[in-house]
C-alpha cells in the first residue's frame, strides 16, 4: 500500500506560490521559477521511480515466500517553502543550484517494514540494483540516536529518463519498523507541536527513550517468533 503525504505536484501552483514568495519577503529569484517547477517535476519522477522498485520487490516476496515484508510506503515532496526555509536555516543561497546540491530530501520515502529483518532485507536488495547509486547510509538502527530514535536512512541516486535525457536525482529512503515509525511519530509530536515548559519536556523525553528501549526488545521476541514459525535460524540479539 502506498500512502500519498500529497496529490501529484500541480506545477501552476508551485509556479504561482514561488511567484507569491518573491513579492513577500522570501525572495526567490524570477528567472529560477521555471527552473525551479522543472526540477520538482523530475524529483516526483524520481520518488516515483524508487517507490515502484520498492513495490515490485514486495509483491515479489508475497509470491515467494508468502510475506509482505513492506507493511506500508509513505512518499512526500518536500513543499516550497520547507525547501526555502530549509537553505535559509542553512544560510546557503535560495536557487536551483542550491538545491541540487546541499538538499538531498526534497523526494522522500518512508518504508514500513513489519520486521527489522525486513527492513535490511529489502534496503538491500534495492541497494543492489545496477541502475541505482547509493550516496549515503545513516543506520540509527544499529547506532541509535541518543534520543532513542531508530530507523535506516538511505540516499539513493536515481536515473530519471525525460525527453532531454537521464538526470541522477537524489531520493531520500527511510527504513523502519512500524515499532520505529509509532516511536518516531510521537516523539516528533513532542519535539515540534507540543509547547511545554521544559520540565514536563524533559520528563515525557526520558518516558520516550523509555518506550524506545521496551519497543526495541517487543520487536526482537517478535522477529524470533516470526522467524521460527518461517522456518529461518533464532538470534539472540535485542
Ligand atoms: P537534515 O536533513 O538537515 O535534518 O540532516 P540529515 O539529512 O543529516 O538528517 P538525518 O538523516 O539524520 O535525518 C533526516 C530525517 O530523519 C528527518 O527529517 C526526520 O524525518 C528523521 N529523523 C531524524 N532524526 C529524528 C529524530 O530524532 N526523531 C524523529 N521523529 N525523526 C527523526
Ligand atoms: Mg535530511
């Protein structure tokens, strides 16, 4: 199943939105806009490719070994003015060029495995394939943030074929468990929506890492279950 964060980009809207920003304060400059339209269309393009390899490769377990190992997909674009106010905080400058080359999470997919073996086994084998690089690996599963946050973050490079040519675009990819992604959920809740006094922060981040740790041995006696009753090897670790 593939959840949509939004509808497919409607680049008359970006255009417009873009053109709306440079008469406020955010200035972005005119002749970029065009540029700017053309480039989100090749990251929807990009997300989309990398979705549906995602896809295949779960109906192609299912076929197999009668397991989904990918329990849901969630793809976003990053909005234009999380973009803008993204290289403002970075202090790099507002253009095309910028994006292309400091933001590697304007096409972003979120993978929600039901296993952790799932989420190695199916980051892998996606990782193999030759039409694809992969930029970057951030595994907060095996090295947790210290916050308690877990999940596999994969920068891949992806050939997106339009009629002008192949353009490698950069997608985001985020492995988790649905363990890690009811965490992760919750905790951003806390860190972005809630206005606490700083006790009562302090207090529910602890309860968090808390949850981070339990939900991390729940999911390891699950894994050992599921394993056994598939007929793969036990393990020990947590
Ligand atoms: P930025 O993209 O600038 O944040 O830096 P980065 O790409 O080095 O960050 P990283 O790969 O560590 O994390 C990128 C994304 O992972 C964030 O936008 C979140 O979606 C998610 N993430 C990272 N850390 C946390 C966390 O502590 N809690 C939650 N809920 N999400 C996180
Ligand atoms: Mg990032």
């Amino acid at each position: 199943m593939i959840l949509d964060r939004h509808d497919r980009i409607n680049t008359t809207e970006i255009a417009a939105r873009l053109r709306g920003l440079q008469a406020g304060e955010t200035g972005f400059p005119t002749a970029e806009i065009d540029k700017f339209v053309d480039l989100m269309q090749v990251y929807e393009g990009a997300m989309y490719e990398i979705s549906t390899k995602l896809d295949i490769l779960d109906g192609e377990f299912q076929v197999r070994f009668e397991h989904n190992p990918i329990h849901h997909l969630e793809r976003r674009l990053k909005s234009v003015n999380s973009i803008i106010g993204k290289l403002e905080r970075k202090n790099l400058p507002v253009s095309v060029e910028s994006i292309k080359d400091h933001l590697f999470d304007v096409a972003g997919i979120r993978v929600i495995c039901n296993y952790r073996d799932d989420v190695y086994s199916v980051s892998n084998y996606l990782s193999g394939q030759s039409d694809i690089q992969v930029l970057r690996v951030k595994d907060y599963i095996k090295n947790p943030k210290q916050n308690g946050y877990r999940s596999l973050h994969v920068i891949y490079s992806v050939p997106v074929f339009l009629s002008s040519g192949a353009y490698y675009t950069p997608v985001e990819v985020q492995f988790r468990t649905v363990a890690m992604d009811y965490w992760a959920s919750l905790e951003h809740a806390l860190r972005y929506k809630a206005d606490l006094p700083d006790a009562r922060f302090a207090e529910h981040s602890q309860t968090l890492l808390d949850c981070a740790r339990s939900l991390q041995n729940v999911e390891a006696q699950m894994q050992n279950i599921h394993r056994d009753i598939n007929g793969a090897p036990q393990s020990e670790q947590t």
